[in-house]
C-alpha cells in the first residue's frame, strides 16, 4: 500500500486528489497539508511514501518545503504539482531533491501513474517536457562550474542508461530497448547514483546536462 501526503493550499485541489486517490486499492491518503510547514510536521509525523506537493503556498512553498525534507533525511518521494509545465519553479523543485513533477489538470491515470512510478524510483517526465525544462535552464549554470568527468566514472552500461533517463524513459522502457530485465536496470541506475554522489534519477539528469555531459539539442 502506497501512503501519499497531500500538499496544496486549495482545499478543492485536495479533495479532487483525495477523490482519485480513494479509488485506487493500492493507495492511501493519510493526511492533507495546505502549507510547507504544515507539510513538515506531517511527515515527521506519518512517514508517507509520497509527498504530492505544490509548489505556490503560502507560510513556505514547495521549494524550500522539498529542500529541508530533503535535508531532514525523509525518505518520502516527492512529486510536485504546477500549472505549468515551464515553471521555472519546477527546475528550481528537481534540484532542491524533488523526484518527479505533474501538472495539475493532468488526467486522473496520469496522476495515479506518476504516484507509481516515484514510489518505485521512477522519475514521472515526460521527454519533451525534460528537454525543454532543461533547455531552458541549463544555460543558467555558471562558467567555469565543476565538471566531473561523468564517463570516467561509469560503466559504458551506466553511460547507456544515464542517456535513457535523460530522455525520461522509465525503468520498464529502458528493459525493453535494452533487452534486459527490469531488475537489472534498476540495479545499474542505483549504482550510478552511487557513483555520481546523487539522490535519485532527476538528480543525475540535472548533472548531466549541467556538466555538458548530455547536450540539449542531443
């Protein structure tokens, strides 16, 4: 069972949420928050799987709210809410640790499957919506930044699967395009987590292309 936190300051958006979310009999809302700092007194307290977040709240928003459970060690995967899908919010959110973002008129499945797939250490992006978030933002990256020599430190294997990530494909679809199994490619993406000193696939993402590593246009 799938334990997920629901944080917005529209008591409506909430309850639409909480509507789908009853629905589905592998999924538990176990609490509302409508601001950050509520938010973190409730996950202190009920230790979600998954923190549906938004990001414009008042008291704190959704970005420093994901940075201090970030900081706090929660082991809640946090999937944040926007209006719109160039944000820049929402870059600001995957690199303060959140794991995944959807918007909020989103379809009821696309919302379920996104929950899914952060509880599982996916990471819901839509690949046209990666490349222009990251496109848009990347430039912003400051000359003469670390670069570590990310091919140096992975696999050939590693290097292929970083690549898939990077197009937001997710675990199951980066199995078939390699002809391995679902297990395997989980295995590889956590030991190149490891190895690039990141919490989870956004992260690794967000470095590759900010170390040049994966170009834009690519």
């Amino acid at each position: 069972m799938t334990s997920v936190l629901l944080v917005d300051d529209q008591r409506l958006v909430r309850t639409g949420f909480r509507l789908i979310l009853d629905l589905e009999p592998d999924m538990a809302v176990v609490g509302e928050a409508s601001d950050g700092a509520a938010c973190l007194q409730l996950t202190a307290r009920l230790d979600p799987d998954v923190v549906l977040m938004d990001i414009r709240m008042p008291v704190l928003d959704g970005i420093e709210t994901t940075k201090r459970l970030v900081d706090a060690g929660s082991r809640a995967k946090i999937l944040v809410l926007t209006t719109f899908d160039l944000d820049e919010y929402v870059y600001e959110a995957m690199r303060a640790g959140a794991n995944g973002f959807l918007l909020k008129d989103a379809p009821r499945e696309q919302l379920v499957s996104a929950i899914r797939a952060v509880a599982d250490g996916d990471a819901p992006l839509a690949p046209s919506v990666t490349r222009r978030l990251i496109e848009r933002f990347v430039g912003q990256r400051q000359p003469g930044a670390s670069r570590p020599d990310l091919a140096g430190l992975l696999t050939p294997r590693e290097v292929e699967v970083l690549r898939l990530v990077a197009r937001g494909q997710t675990n199951a679809e980066i199995a078939r395009e390699l002809f391995v199994e679902e297990s395997t490619v989980k295995t590889h993406v956590a030991r190149l987590l490891a190895k690039l000193g990141v919490r989870d696939r956004i992260q690794a993402v967000i470095l590759a292309y900010e170390t040049g590593f994966i170009q834009p246009s690519g």
